[in-house]
C-alpha cells in the first residue's frame, strides 16, 4: 500500500507573525519580514522519521524539492517523484494551490493509496480538490487554522497511521475539510465554511475532530468563565491573551480592546500591547512574571499549536513553571468525552513537560482539574500495532 506526500512549503509561516493564516504572497512576503519561518517541511520530517522506523528505506511517492522530496529525502526514506511544477524547480517561494491540487493528483495516479499531505486548511482544500472522490488523506498539521477533521492530531501520529496503512488499508471515516475567509478572520469575522468530505484513517485518538463552534446558548456560561480567568488575574503578572472567543470575552471584562484572532500583552487591567508576533510575546515576557491566558478549541481540545503559534515554544518556556491560565465552559470539557486537553507546540520535550493535569476555569467560582497530553502520546482506541 503505496503512501504519497505533499507539502505546501509555507504552511504555518503566519503564525507566529501574528498574521492569522498564511495564504496570499504578500502575507507570506509580511510573515518572512515580521520574522516567520516555515515549518510544514520539519512536521512531514517527523511524520516520515515514525514511518521510516518502521519500514527503514521505504520509498514514498512524492512531488519535487520542497514539495515534499526534501522531507523524504531528510526522514531516510527513498523518493520517486512523480510531479514537478512546470515553470520551477519546486522552490518554496514559487508554489502555488495549484500545485497542490496537481501533485496530489499525480500521487494518486502513480498509486498512492493515501495521501499525506503538510500545511493547514487551505492545503487541505487544495488536496481535496485535486483528487477523486473517495481517495484517503491525512493530513500532518503545519498551519496556522487546522479547523478540518481530515488531520492527525500530531506529525508523529500522521506517522504512525502511515507505517499501518502500508500494512493494508485501514478503515476510513468521511472527515470534513474546513476553511475560513482569511480576510474575514482577520477582520474578526471566523466564518467556516464545508468545502469536502473526505476519507480518513479512522484512528481516535490519533486523528483531530473538527472545530466545534460555541452555541449562542453559551453566551452567558462564556462570560461566566471569562469573570472567573478575571478574577484570578494577578497583580504584577504580565499575561498573554490568547485568539478565541473565551478569551476575546475575557479583555471585553476587563474593559480593554482586544484581537479576537491575535495575542494581546495585558498587565494589571491595562492593555500594554496588542496583536503581538511571537518575538514581540517573548520580548514582552523575558524574565517577568507572566502566564498565557488560553481558551479550548471545542470538539478538538486543542490550547496550544492550533491558532495561537504566537505562544512559540521559546514563548511558552519563558512563561515559567505554570505557564498557562486555561479558561472554558463546562460543556466545552463535557463534549470531549473524557478524552484529554491537548498540546502541540512543535516542541515534543515541552509537550512531554505540559502534559499531567490543568486547572480550567469554568466560571466567576468554579474550575475543573483536567488532564492534558501532549498530542503526540494522546490515549488511543484500539490502536494498531503501527510502532
């Protein structure tokens, strides 16, 4: 059972530039000069690192350089290419959605029977597009919005389900591929729209669910939570204010205008800076008392590494022993099922690190002891021997 890859070399480059998304050249071009890297190449690396363990010299199919052969190449593994863009040679700067959509077609003609692909929503779409209908993917989260259902919840459990499909195709379950306006989002106007139904490893555990949105019935239990993160607010304490809904509610308590979609630098009920990149985070932070005040993505669980790669591994490890003020509903930690809080900052010894157990602010006097796990060693149902 054949794997393909692609990758969309600058998923995720807007993240920790503070841009809410990567799409567009000229937010790429503003990402590069705010200080963004890309990082879909190093994730498909430590997807295809769990694949090669498996199977050492596998050959995967792929597309050209930075397209997905760099990581084969990079994980150990043996590429055959069977796309290249026809006016470049696969450099990052100069590939497109199209791209995408073609190398993933190809994948498929060449008999790739799943395809992995790196980046976010938008390459999701861009993959889902280019194929049939009915042909599996998986994606390795690398963007800055991961709304879809079609993903891992990790690299290393992209590749983990990888190393088992090659064993003979696993059961699938129809995922949906999810995207945003990004011009919306940054305008505070998240819209999520279906574009796809998909097939997909069916692995709980291992893949994400969708992005539950918050019921205008919650309202009032938002507040209630975004009094209760208030109150334990303390003098003296930088905090960094976290995108989402939660915690958009938490800077309308305290009387301040703040970035749904960014991250807001907040001390003793005064905005200090709003709409700050990762290094703007770490400047503002560096040898202060502070805390990352972050919401949970409902139906996913997700306070780290889906949305808010402003709080960056360096940023995160500069917060100190107790680095983040978790704030939700009640009913956010009952959809999950029991299953835990998750966090995938890109760093697995600082995942390893934040996983135990959170306090979770529910409400103005309430707040739940749940348990966190890095999404790389998340419980898994009935998982196959992959590893």
């Amino acid at each position: 059972m054949s794997i393909g890859l692609v990758v969309n070399p600058v998923a995720g480059i807007g993240g920790p530039a503070g841009l809410a998304g990567s799409d567009g050249a000229a937010v790429q071009q503003e990402a590069l000069r705010r200080g963004g890297v890309p990082r879909a190449s190093v994730r498909a690396e430590e997807a295809l690192a769990v694949l090669a363990s498996a199977h050492p010299g596998a050959e995967v199919l792929t597309a050209a350089g930075a397209l997905g052969e760099d990581a084969v190449r990079a994980a150990g593994l043996v590429p055959r290419v069977v796309y290249r863009p026809a006016d470049v040679a696969a450099r990052a700067a100069a590939t497109t959605g199209d791209d995408t959509a073609r190398a993933a077609a190809a994948l498929h003609a060449a008999g790739a029977t799943l395809v992995l692909f790196a980046g976010g929503d938008g390459t999701a779409r861009d993959v889902a597009r280019g194929l049939q209908a009915g042909v599996p993917v998986l994606g390795i989260p690398a963007g800055v919005k991961m709304y879809s259902g079609c993903f891992a919840v990790g690299p290393a459990a992209a590749g983990a389900l990888a190393a088992a499909w090659t064993g003979g195709p696993l059961p699938t379950a129809d995922a949906e591929v999810l995207d945003l306006d990004e011009e919306g989002m940054r305008a505070g106007r998240p819209d999520p729209r279906l574009f796809a139904l998909v097939p997909v490893p069916a692995a709980p555990g291992r893949t994400q669910a969708r992005k539950a949105s918050t019921p205008a019935s919650e309202r009032e239990s938002v507040h209630g939570a975004a009094v209760g993160a208030v109150s334990r607010m303390l003098p003296g304490v930088r905090y960094l204010l976290g995108p989402g809904g939660t915690t958009a509610e938490v800077g309308r308590v305290l009387g301040l205008d703040t970035t749904p979609l960014g991250v807001d630098v907040v001390e003793d009920g005064q905005l200090v800076a709003r709409d700050v990149t990762a290094a703007q985070a770490l400047s503002a932070v560096d040898g202060r008392p502070a805390q990352a005040v972050v919401t949970v993505i409902g139906g996913q669980g997700f306070v780290l590494g889906r949305g808010n790669q402003q709080l960056s591994p360096r940023v995160v490890a500069a917060l100190g022993p107790h680095p983040l003020l978790v704030v939700a509903t009640e009913q956010k930690l009952i959809d999950l099922a029991g299953r835990p809080l998750l966090v995938d900052t890109g760093d697995p010894a600082l995942d390893a690190r934040l996983a135990g157990h959170l306090t979770v602010v529910t409400g103005p006097a309430t707040a739940s002891i749940y348990p966190v796990s890095a999404a790389t060693a998340a419980p898994i149902e009935g998982d196959p021997e992959c590893v």
